[in-house]
C-alpha cells in the first residue's frame, strides 16, 4: 500500500524545489539580460551567484531525495536486519495514535470491503463516521462488525478492568450502545447491495483490528489506566500481518480447519440448521 503522508512529503519537495529552481534561473537571466550601472554591479554579481547557488543546491537535493537516500536507508535496514523483516510482515507504518496515526479517511476511501473486530470503538465510529457512510453506499459493499458477547459476564469482567470501566454493567452497556450504533449508521444507508452484519464472540479481545481490502490496521491494547495513546501498525496485503488478520477474521466467521467458528451472527439473525432425517 502507498504510504499516502509519504506521498504528500514527496509532492511538497518537488514542489518546493521546482519554485527554488525557477526563481535561481530567474536571477541568471536577469543577471546576464539587465543592465547595471558600475556603481550597482554588486547586485549582478549577488544575483549570479545566489542563482547558480540556488539551483546547485535544488540539483543535489533532489539527486540526494531520488537516489541516495533510498540507498542510504536500503544498506542501514539491511546492516540491522529490519529490511527482510518489514518487508516479509508487509509493514507500511505505525504509529502511537489509533484514530488520528493511520490515514483511516483515505483507506476507506479505496475500499468496498470492510471487518471490524473491536470492543466498541465509540471514538473510531465517530470521528469517520461520514466516511463509512460513503463506503456502505457503494455497490457490492461488504462491512462486518464482531464483537465481544456483551452477556458473557466473565468477558465483561475482564474488559472492564482493561477499559478502567466501573463494572462489568458498565462494559456491558458500551458494547450493547456500539452495537446499536453501528447498526443505525450503517442501516441507514439506502444500498440494496449492502452486506452488512454483526457478529458476537466469547473470547478476551487483546487487540482490534481493522481489516480493508488493501491493508489492516492493528491496534494493541494498553495495561496503563486511563486514556491515552497505543501503538498502531499499518500492513498491506500480502503481508505476514494482513494473512494474520484474515486467519484471525476466519476464526472468527467461518472457522479454520477442523475449528468451528467463533463468533456467532446476530444481525441478520442466523437461520437454524434443523437435523436431517433419516431416510
């Protein structure tokens, strides 16, 4: 996956460079074509060489920018051993910010289809919630929300502690409020094609995930009380993380193997598979 901020670092110094290089070659013509009086030759000469200055020094940044410093940063990951490793996990970046680090507008954006595994994510709903609108009204559009069994009260327990939630109660209702939540925003949406669904399991989440269809964002949770910030990471497909995280979504609604799935549908309501009789 292009690294969309990486792609805006890059616009921004061929722009810059290219005003630097104008203006430098500004200055030499109006050095060589003006006429200066004997006593203004200084401002020739000033001119002349803050030109050629500025244009030898736009030429060497850019040799630096296109061609050494991916050599540079080649050989130093290859001296550390990180080269083979970021590429093999199919990193693209991380951050400490789970809502604002990864571009989330962008990557929905490009995608049609969507996993949710979270608690409840109120922030994360909220802060895109225009955005997913715009990906439930495309065509085709696939969007799965799973998570925890709010009536399990073991796992209730568990995250409350996690989530510096008063009680189990407490937790209960915030799982039982996204799920309305997510329901509404994406209920809402008038797209025949939509595939929408919600899923619930039984097993102590300890990270979330967000799976599209050209990368995954991860984000690990926090011991620390309180609110704050936790690491997240950006993997693109292909990648040993994004094949994790479809391993992960698969437990999940199909199950693995000889595994039986995890998670259960509650919306739509799965129909029961009654017993065939015996001829």
């Amino acid at each position: 996956m292009t690294n969309p901020l990486k792609q805006i670092t890059n616009l921004r110094t061929y722009i810059v460079s290219a005003i630097i290089f104008i203006i430098g070659g500004i200055l030499l013509v109006l050095a060589e074509k003006v006429s200066f009086s004997n006593g203004n030759l200084w401002v020739k000469s000033l001119s002349s060489n803050f030109g050629a200055l500025m244009i030898a020094s736009v030429s060497m940044a850019m040799l630096w920018e296109l061609f050494s410093k991916r050599s540079f940063l080649e050989e130093l990951l290859a001296k550390t051993g990180f080269a083979d490793d970021i590429i093999n996990a199919g990193l693209t970046g991380v951050s400490i910010n789970p809502v604002k680090g990864p571009d989330f507008s962008k990557i929905i954006a490009s995608s049609v289809r969507l996993d949710i595994f979270v608690c409840y994510a109120n922030t994360w709903r909220a802060s895109f919630e225009e955005d997913l609108k715009i990906l439930a009204s495309k065509r085709n559009c696939r969007i799965r929300l799973i998570v925890p069994d709010a009536e399990n009260p073991a796992i209730m327990s568990d995250l409350a502690k996690r989530f510096n939630a008063d009680n189990a109660e407490v937790m209960k209702g915030r799982i039982q409020q996204a799920i309305v939540e997510y329901k509404s925003l994406f209920t809402s949406v008038p797209n025949t094609t939509l595939d929408f669904s919600i899923w619930i399991h039984d097993e102590t989440p300890v990270s979330s995930f967000y799976r599209f269809d050209r990368c995954a964002v991860i984000t690990l949770y926090k011991h620390a009380k309180g609110r704050g910030n936790a690491p997240t990471i950006v993997a693109e497909r292909g990648g040993a993380l994004y094949s994790y995280i479809e391993n992960e979504i698969d437990s999940m609604v199909k199950g693995i193997g000889n595994y039986p799935k995890l998670a259960r549908r509650i919306h739509p309501v799965e129909e029961a598979t009654s017993p065939q009789s015996p001829d």
